[in-house]
C-alpha cells in the first residue's frame, strides 16, 4: 500500500540503485525514503482456515523484477505474522483476541537481492487487533448487599451496580452497558445508565418482609438485539423503624402474692408486645398513680423486655386482702414520622390478691434510737420496745437481747415489758453509740419472731473544757492600725458532739490589755485586734495574750490559753520582712539546721582564737622567766615622754640589759626576809636559824619565781636630760639615793617627782616605829608598793 505520488521517486531510486550496483560499490549511502505504509488492521477472532491477510508491503524501489526483498522483525513475526518476501503481503497465521493483546508493534525493511543489504533504513509500523463484540459485560463485585430503612419514600437511595465490559470501548458500542431489573419489581427499579438502585414502592413494612433479592441484568451493545448480557443479585434488607407501639396480649393480669413477701421481692411479670427490633422494641412500663400505685412498682427486664412487679410495702392479709392498679407500656425511642400513626404506649390493668401467712411479730418501728447520759445510774429505764401479734390468734410476745460475742453486757430488758434498763456504767468517751438487737418471740410458736435493732446514744455529760485549735503563732507589723486583725482563733471541745458546740471568747477580766483585744464574731470564731497604733520591736519583740475559751454546755467549763504575737518589720503590703535574726536567716533561705552549723563553726573559731592568744602569751611570759638578765618589779605607769630627739631611733635589745649594772649578789625586793613565825622555845633556836638562811638565799637568787607584775620599757636614747627611765636600770640604784632632783627636771616629770617623793614619805613613816620598838627589819626586806 503506498501513495501514487511516489512512483517518480521510486523509479529515481531504482536507475540509481542499478547504477550502484554496476559500479560495484560496496559502501551504502543515504538516500531518501521512497516507500511508506498506512496502519494495517487485523480482525480478531478469526474462524477462517487459511492466513488471514493483514496488508502489503511496497516500495518506489520495487520494479517487480524480484530484484527487492522484504523482511519484518518485532513482536509475533514468525509465530503470529509473516510476510512474503518478493511481493510484501502480510498475513496472519492464527487468530487473535484483542483483549488478550490490543496491538502489535513490527520493523520493516527492503533489503537488495543480489547483495543482501538494505536498501532503506528499517521503518516501524503497528497492527492493530480490531474489536469485535465477543466479551458480555461482568459484575466483578457481585452479588451485592444492601439495607435501607423500612417505610422509606419512593426514590430513597439503595446500592449503586457496575458491570464492565472487556470489548473496545472506542470502537462501535460493544462496550456500552444498558442496566435493567429481571426480577424484583415492582419494589425497586434501577437507572439503565448509572446502575443505581432505588425505592419504587411507597410503604415498605419490615414487619410484613423484611428481605428482597433483586435480579439485576446488565447488556452491551447499548440493550440492542445481539448484544451479549451478564447478571448479578442484589440482596436488599429493610432495617427497622419504630412505627409499632407496644401491646399487650390481654387487658388484665392477675398475680398472687403472700403476706409474708418483703419489701422488695418480685410480685409477678407482664409484658407488652413490640413488632420492632433493636431500641425499637424496648419497652418501658409505669404504674399509674391511684389507689394502690404506692404499694407496688414496676421495672423492665433489659434482657426480656418483662415488666417484674415488686413489692414496695409490707402486705397485712388482716388489713387488706386485694390490690389493683394501671400500668401503662410505651416505647423510649420515639420517631416523629410516625408520630401521626398514634399513640406509641399500652395500658393494661394487674390485679395482686394478698395470700394469708402465719407471720411473726411486728414491732412498732423498724428500728429504735434511744439516749441516755453516761452518768446514768445502773437499773434505770432508758427506753422500751413494743412488738405484737397481728394475726387472728394474738398470741403472747416475749422479749429478749440478742448478745453478739465478745461484746459487753450493758443493757438488760424486760421480756414481757420490752423496757431496757442499763446494767453497767456507760462512758461515753469509750464508747458514744451501742446497738444492740432485741428479738420478739411468740408465745405460742417460738418458731415465729422478729428482730429489730436498738441504737442507743450516750450524751456527754459537759467534762472538758473547750482548748483552742492549736498554738498559735501571730505577728503584728510596727506600723499596724488600730483595730488591724492580726489573727483568726478557733477551738475544739472533747465532748460529744463534735459538730454543733457554741464556743465564747474573751480576754482575762482581772488583765488589761492596751495593746491588743479579743473579738468574738459568733460564729464560733475570734480575731486578735490591735489596740493602738504602731509597734516597736527594739522596745519589745513578743506579747503573750492571754485568751479564754468558753462552751456553752452544763456546767460550763472554759480554759485559758496564750497566744504569742511577735513584733516584725513590715512592707507596704503588710508582708513579713523580718522578726528577728532568725527571721533574717530563714529569709535568705538557710533553714534551722544551716543556721545551727553556722554558729557551730564560729564558736570553734572563737575558741581557736582564744587558745591561739593564750598560747601566744604563754610562751612570751616562759621567755621572760628564762632569760637571767630579766628583772621583776613593780612598773609605775606615767604618761609623760621623755626630752629626747632620739627615743626614736632603733634600739638594741643588749642596751636594755644593760650587763655593766649588773651585780653579783642584789637583794630581793619582792621577798619579805621576815616571817610570821611563833618560835619562842629555845629548843626551837636551830629552826629559826635555818629558815633565817633559807629566806637569806632565796632573797639573793636571781632564779626564784617572780611575786609581781612586769613590764618591759624600751630603751629612750642617750640624748635626754634625765638619760633612761627604764626601771630595768633603775633597781641597781642606791635605795637611799635622793629623787627630789627630779623635780628639776621640768614639768614633763612633775608627775614622776610626786610619785617618789609620795614613796620617801611612806618609807620614813615605816622606819620610824621600828627604830621605836626595837625589832629593825633586816636588810633586802623592804616592801614594794601595790
């Protein structure tokens, strides 16, 4: 198949072909393509016996002198398509399906005889399987299922089919679905185009069939004769509506109960009837208000949907043989629908005939609550209990207590009387509430009795007096108001009860306050209330307050507590800066055992420091007594300074010790030669003679123990008038060398002068009643002034 345009061409390239081939070239060159072909189309499913013919080949070059050969490659050449070499007819070897493979995809190529080579590149070109309409439409999701609510309106949506089909659907109208309803009509119908399934019939009742399986037909070829169909089911349920009320199988029921049934106990069942499922059919049931609505009540078995009649009063057969009363069932999941429709409740009425029992006694209250105060003396009636018999024999009642073990025997009554009287002492703070258990007995059948329970009640007798909650601890800012409430008091009471005591507050009536007052507001409650203005906690840091606390029981009793008020420093906002170091402490954050290491560690340093002094101190007085040279004297403190330019100067320690004055033997003044000794015997001359030399030498030893006080004077200088002043020279001195030159000196020792001259006048004094009465003092025993 080729255009007739390209016959000129075909010829130009076949002179020049032969001309190639005369000249012997072996090279192949371009040349311009000179040989097309159109899509070729083969049909599928084809029935025939021979090859089925595809198309033709063709190109300008071809001359028809068998000079040109032809070839395919590609997909299916040899098995499926094959082409004749010399004249280009394609033909199919077997039938194809075009579901199965819609297309095949080929190379063509003229190739020269005699040299084998090509004579145009390879051209691609397609065959196309075309369709026929051999493939009937499926429901690949079938069989469908589907619900919709019962009595829904015409055109309510149900399921939406689809079948599909295999054919073509570009070609012809093999593919194109018609959708038609073969069996289910007429409830429901179905779009031909959509497949959508929907409502045609008004007022479909779940309670008259509740399922419908649909036949749902599906054709191609647009629903034409000849077109190939499939089908599928449709299963359809219709859900449940509550459009039925409740019923009851009869208007009247009949129940039996005995007299003995208690409280509680079920009487009989009813039920009503509901056509719908599910919450629909739930049924709840009342009992109308009348006569009897009070004795009895009714509830719904979630599980049956019974209505259980139970007992809400004791039944008496004496009093009453009979009871009747309406009872109404209607449905809690109301539709508005079908509102319209009527009423969705039932009535029915229960009759319940009481039967005749042997019963046992009754007592007059289901229980008793009884009081008694625990001082109450033993054998005194606190209470009594009465039961009797309400059937027709009235039979006698005997009373007793039913004891529990372990428990103690406080109580005793009465068995004819029913009186309870205690047997022991009752305390109430070990025991506020006893209950006990008193049966009642017929005479005439013990088998038949009764119980009933006792509680009785110790009272308090008022014992303790009322206490305030707990200590309190209030603080007061220096710049307070008055009538600035600082603290809210409360108080508790050990008396019964706990709840319900009246308590008063008051200050002292023999104490004045003029700083603060009680306020009693009423309610059991009290403020701290300051009296003046302004607080200082330099002047006093804590006020005790004395507060009384009054119940209003009898006897009243009252109790005195205190309360501490601390004096803190304030901010603007009243909040608490600080109260005292403490306060200080815990304001930065260190808590009391902090606080307690801190101070631990300064008493150590403290005592270190002390230790490290004494220490010090200690060793400088041990080298003072080593030293020989030291010397032991009384110093005489002046204030005057001496007249030299050179007391400043740097001293040499050896200047102070002076060696030159030094002596061999010097008398002690700071040991008394004489002692108070009472020697009078001549037997006792040795003694007094050896204790005389021992006083001798240890007046002339330089290394006895010093008995007075030191000082060291630094050395003054050899510039001044009056040389040295320091008494560590001035002891080598002559004891009866005269000081009044001193007085010379100039008003800078003026002072010094007085001193000495004050010491000559007291050593004259001395001498002079010694001279008088015979008894010198021997030498190196003068005496020092303290």
């Amino acid at each position: 198949m080729h255009s007739s345009a390209q016959s000129k061409l075909g010829k130009e390239h076949h002179r020049g072909l032969r001309d190639q081939r005369r000249h012997g070239l072996s090279g192949l060159h371009r040349v311009k393509r000179g040989w097309v072909w159109n899509q070729f189309f083969v049909l599928e499913e084809y029935m025939g016996t021979d090859p089925q013919y595809v198309g033709k080949l063709h190109s300008d070059l071809d001359k028809g002198d068998n000079l040109v050969k032809y070839t395919l490659s590609g997909e299916g050449v040899g098995s499926i398509f094959t082409v004749e070499p010399t004249t280009g007819d394609i033909h199919a070897l077997r039938s194809l399906d075009r579901e199965e493979k819609p297309y095949y995809a080929l190379r063509a190529q003229a190739v020269d005889v005699l040299t084998g080579r090509p004579l145009e590149p390879e051209s691609e070109f397609i065959i196309k399987v075309q369709d026929i309409n051999d493939n009937e439409p499926k429901f690949l999701e079938g069989p469908y299922s589907a619900s919709v609510p019962e009595m829904s309106p015409v055109g309510t949506y149900v399921i939406q089919v689809t079948a599909t089909d295999a054919d073509d659907p570009t070609y012809g109208n093999s593919a194109r679905i018609v959708y038609s309803i073969l069996h289910g009509q007429p409830y429901f119908s179905v779009d031909p185009k959509t497949g959508v399934i929907k409502i045609a019939l008004p007022n479909m009742d779940r309670e008259v069939k509740e399922t419908y399986q649909v036949l749902i037909q599906a054709k191609d070829m647009g629903g034409q004769l000849g077109g190939l169909a499939g089908t599928t089911i449709v299963n359809i349920t219709l859900t449940d509506v509550n459009d039925n009320p409740p019923r009851f199988a009869k208007s009247i029921f009949h129940l039996r109960v005995p007299e003995s049934a208690p409280v509680g106990s079920s009487v009989g069942k009813i039920k009503a009837h509901d056509l719908d499922l599910g919450k629909n059919a739930e049924v709840e049931y009342s009992i109308v208000p009348g006569d009897s609505s009070s004795m009895f009540d009714i509830y719904t078995d979630e599980q049956t949907q019974e209505g259980i009649v139970v007992l809400r009063k004791p039944l008496d057969y004496e009093n009453r043989k009979a009871y009747s009363f309406k009872v109404e069932a209607s449905n809690p999941h109301l539709d508005s629908r079908f509102l319209h429709l009527g009423p969705y409740k039932d009535s029915a009425t229960v009759k319940v005939s009481v039967m005749d029992v042997d019963e046992p006694p009754l007592f007059s209250r289901s229980s008793y609550n009884m009081e008694t105060y625990e001082d109450t003396p033993m054998g005194i009636v606190i209470g009594a209990v009465t039961a009797e018999d309400l059937d027709i024999g009235d039979s006698p009642i005997r009373y007793s207590i039913e004891w529990k073990k372990d428990d103690e025997n406080y109580f005793d009554i009465d068995p004819v009387e029913g009186t309870i009287t205690t047997s022991e002492a009752l305390d109430r703070e070990r025991t506020a509430k006893h209950n006990i258990t008193v049966v009642a007995t017929k005479v005439n059948n013990p088998l038949l009795y009764s119980r009933v329970s006792v509680t009785i009640s110790v009272l308090d007798v008022n014992e303790f007096p009322p206490e305030l909650s707990h200590p309190y601890e209030a603080f007061v800012c220096e710049d307070a108001k008055v009538g600035q409430v600082i603290e809210i008091l409360s108080a508790t009471d050990r008396d019964m009860p706990h709840v319900g005591h009246r308590f008063f507050f008051k200050s002292p009536r023999d104490i004045r306050n003029r700083n603060f007052t009680i306020r009693d507001y009423g309610n059991n409650t009290a403020g701290v209330v300051t009296r003046k203005a302004g607080f200082r906690r330099r002047e006093k840091s804590m006020y005790l307050i004395p507060v009384v606390v009054e119940d209003s029981g009898y006897p009243i009793q009252s109790s005195t507590g205190t309360l501490s008020v601390r004096v803190c420093a304030c901010d603007e906002g009243g909040s608490v800066l600080s109260c005292s170091a403490e306060a200080v402490f815990l304001a930065m954050g260190l808590s009391t055992g902090a606080l307690v290491a801190i101070l631990l560690c300064m008493l150590i340093l403290l005592v270190m420091v002390v230790l490290y002094v004494a220490l010090k101190r200690h060793k400088k007085k041990d080298a003072l007594m080593s030293s020989k040279e030291d010397v032991r004297d009384n110093v005489i403190h002046y204030d005057d300074e001496g007249g030299g330019e050179e007391d400043t100067n740097a001293f040499d320690i050896g200047t102070l010790r002076n060696p030159k004055a030094l002596q061999e033997t010097l008398p002690r003044r700071d040991v008394q030669l004489e002692a108070e000794l009472d020697l009078d015997s001549e037997d006792n001359e040795d003694i007094r003679a050896y204790i005389q030399q021992r006083l001798q030498e240890n007046h002339t030893s330089t290394s006895a123990p010093p008995y007075d006080s030191l000082a060291t004077y630094a050395y003054e200088g050899e510039g001044s008038v009056a040389e040295s002043l320091s008494s560590i020279e001035s002891w080598v001195l002559d004891p009866e060398e005269d000081y009044r030159s001193i007085q010379n000196w100039g008003p800078r020792f003026k002072t010094l002068a007085g001193i000495f001259s004050q010491r000559e006048s007291i050593q004259g004094v001395e001498k002079r009643p010694e001279n008088k009465g015979g008894n010198p003092r021997e030498e190196g025993s003068e005496e020092r002034p303290d």
